[in-house]
C-alpha cells in the first residue's frame, strides 16, 4: 500500500466516522442493552492478549483488537 | 533508519512517561474526599497445543480505579513452552521446557467532562527468557462525546526487543518497533455499536529467527535472513447488535492486513452471544484467517532457493500461503445469586471456561487453545 492510498484510506474512514457520529444520540435511560455481554467490543483483555499473542507466532498478520501489539519472544515465535 | 526507529521507540517511551507522571501529580492533587475505590481482580490459566508445542500461560492481573478517576493496573505471566524443537520449522526434534516471564503496568486518568470525557493511559511491559529480552510502551488517549456515544481513540507504542541464541553465543539481534493506531467507535442506536480502527507498525531490525536456516541448491544451511524492515498495515471495522427477543448479542469482525512483504490477510470472525437465565451466558463464535505469502518466499512445496540467490531469505511457515478455520464455545457464570448472604463478597466474582479448535493445514497443523479464568470486582 502506498503511502498516498494509505491517507486516502485514512481519510474515507474520519469521514465515515464523522457521519456516524451524526446520528442521533442515544439517551443514558436508552442504555440498557448496550451492557449486555458482547456488547462491548473489547471485553476480556487477558484473554485478548494470550490470543493476539499466539496468533503473532503463528500467523503472518498481526494487530487489531485493541491488543497491546508484541514483536515476539522465543520459542521460535518471531 | 533502524536508528532512527530505535529513536522514534524512545520517543513513545517518554510520551508513555509523561503520560504516567502527568496522571501521577493529577492524581496526587485530586480531591478524593467523596467516592469509593473501585477494581477487579482477575486470574486466568491458559493453555495451547499443537502437534509440536504445548503452551501453559497462567497469569493474573490487578486493576484499581480511584474515585478521582485514576487508574492503576499490574499483571504477571508465566509463559510455560514445552516444544519438540527450539527452532520452529526446522528439522531438529529434541524435547525442551522453557519459560518465558512477563510483567506489566499501567496508569490512567478519566477526566470526566459532563456530556463527554476525556481518557488518557500509559503501560509498559517487560517480558524475559533465555533467549528473548522485549520492552514495550505505550500511550493511548480518547475521547467520547456526543453524550459519550462516539469516541475516537489515538494510541502509540514503541517496542525494543533483544534477542540471542542459545546454540550461538556470539548471535545478538535487535529488533526496534513503533506502532500508531486510530480508532473510532460509534453507538448507532441502543442496539447497535460501531468500531472501526487502523493500525501501523513499523518494525526495524532483526526480523528472523536464529533457529531457523535456509539453503541454496547445492549448497549448505545459513541462518534465514529476511529484510531488516516491515511496514505492516491493517484496518478493521466490527458491529454488534444486541436482540432482545431472544436475549442474544451478534458481533462481525473483519480485518484486512497487508505489509511491505507484500503478505496480504483477511479475517473476517463472527461470534453469538446468549443469555441462558440470570447468571449463566454462552458465546460461540467462528474465525476464518487467510493470508498470501511475502515476496522472498521459497517456490511453492520447497524450503530451498536456487542456486546463487542472494536476497532476503525464510524458512519461517507462517510467511506462507495459508488459511485456517477456527470454532470455539466459552460458558460463563456469575455468582450473583450468593448476594445478601454469607459469601456476598462473592457475589462479584465471574467464572469462565472457554475451548477452541482451529483447523490449519499448514506446518504447524491443528490446535486447540483452552482457558479457565475468574473476575472478582469491587
């Protein structure tokens, strides 16, 4: 990806986040259901990381997810 | 240019410092005389093996949050690698036990301003065995608004890494790293959120492994040498949608990931949530990965390059073309029901246990992957 493409891309996603945060807003009282489980999109950072961790060792794409981002580590893993 | 990414690693840790310390004197002049503490105390074991490695990660984690906002939290691991052989995608197949230790921490501030708020965090992480020496840090700050339901997050990460060989005491490698992540989440409506984020991370050094060798035709084994550099991208959206009717949470996932080793990887992932009465919710989900191979790969079912190549080499089976499917079921349990008797203190704890197994037709072959945890608030 050039660099060109890649601030275009960077671009296209501020402005669709920008459009989404257009929408109406969500009251406090209309909140209920945005607790339930899965409803957040980052739970479980323990288990995140042990995940992002072996996917790193063991496939060639890393990131996302929130994972704080390793470079390796031993057994063969970088 | 590996200096100067070793610089630029340098400059997130002193962003993360400052960040810290920042946090560190608002927190000290804060007024905390109303309030309760809060936090979470968090123990998980888990487990990973494959045809020829097993892996035992038992790890905890303590996070407190202050009445005044801040945020405190440590975490430790034990990573307890049994492996055929030291140097994945070779030959050799002698039986060895490593262990590899990792400590974290991190310090944080919400500033709450009434219809939105601000956060701001700075962690690092130190992570040693023989032959591997990583520090991480890392700052991330957000912002939500519009009644707290858009937020857009900024994030930045230096990494610099040692790395050594047990067979080669004169081997010294250094790998230096600088990631940059943008995020941005929306709640679209009382049901439905949005997250979309992009990530970069350039990573300069020594980027093989000094276990692993290639060969020329004809020729004898060298130590795989791939290019000191890589440029990796990736970008990622995720939806949830939570349904009532039924009490479930459906959640998309999709990745796109491409780097200046021209490897490309999907991953695209789907995971259902369901509530089964008070205290009991199921979630399963199913994960699809697949990804190209890098430019420097061997031709297609060798491990040798032709006579006379000279440029980067690997030996590496995770630079390779591949896809894999993952399925998996995790049951979690709250103790709710013991509230307002004897063992109310319990009442806050939730027990997980989740399995996964992924087909993957690769070198490495099947895994399964395990974890048993628990979460105690307060």
């Amino acid at each position: 990806m050039s660099l060109r493409s890649c601030i275009a891309s960077s671009v296209l996603a501020l402005g669709v986040s920008l459009s989404a945060s257009a929408c109406a807003a969500v009251h406090p009282y209309e909140r209920e259901y945005l607790t339930r489980p899965g409803m957040d999109l980052h739970p479980d950072a323990m288990t995140a990381e042990f995940e992002a961790h072996v996917q790193s060792a063991r496939e060639g794409a890393i990131g996302g997810r929130n994972t704080v981002e390793s470079t390796g580590g031993g057994c063969g893993c970088n | 240019m590996i200096a100067r990414t070793a610089r630029m690693a340098r400059i997130a840790f002193l962003l993360a410092w400052l960040i810290a310390s920042g946090v560190a004197v608002a927190s000290v002049r804060a007024d905390e005389a109303s309030g309760t503490w809060s936090g979470e105390i968090e123990g998980r074991g888990n487990y990973y093996l494959e045809r020829s490695n097993r892996i035992m990660i038992p790890t905890g984690r303590v996070a407190v949050e202050s009445p005044g906002g801040v945020r405190v939290h440590a975490d430790y691991l034990v990573d307890i690698i049994t492996s055929a052989s030291i140097a994945t995608g070779t030959t050799d197949d002698k039986v060895f036990t490593e262990l590899r230790h990792g400590v974290g921490a991190g310090l944080g501030k919400t500033f709450d301003l009434g219809s939105s708020e601000f956060n701001l965090d700075a962690y690092g992480v130190y992570s040693t065995e023989s032959d591997y020496k990583s520090w991480l840090f890392g700052a991330r700050g957000s912002f939500a608004w519009n009644q707290k339901t858009s937020t857009v997050s900024l994030g930045v990460t230096g990494v610099s890494d040692r790395i050594y060989s047990t067979r080669d005491p004169l081997f010294r490698g250094e790998l230096h790293g600088l990631t940059a992540s943008v995020g941005f989440s929306q709640v679209l409506s009382p049901r439905l959120v949005l997250s979309l984020g992009y990530q970069f991370v350039l990573l300069e050094g020594y980027l093989g492994n000094p276990y692993r060798s290639t060969q020329n035709e004809g020729q004898a084994s060298l130590r795989e040498h791939p290019p000191e550099q890589r440029i990796r991208y990736n970008v990622e959206a995720q939806l949830a949608w939570y349904i009532p009717a039924t009490r479930s949470t459906l959640q998309a996932y999709a990745r796109y990931y491409t780097d200046s080793w021209d490897l490309r990887a999907i991953t695209p992932e789907v995971r259902f949530y369901q509530d089964l009465g008070r205290y009991w919710n199921l979630r399963l989900r199913f994960r699809y990965y697949e990804q190209g191979e890098v430019y420097f790969a061997p031709s297609s079912g060798t491990t040798k390059y032709p006579v006379g190549y000279a440029g980067p080499t690997t030996n590496d089976p995770k630079l390779v073309a591949f896809h894999s499917q993952q399925l998996g079921a995790r049951l979690s349990f709250s103790l709710l029901g013991l509230e307002g008797g004897l063992l109310d203190f319990a009442s806050r704890v939730v027990l997980d246990v989740s399995f996964d197994r992924q087909w993957c037709p690769n070198f490495f072959g099947n895994n399964i992957m395990g974890s048993l945890g628990g979460r105690l608030a307060f």
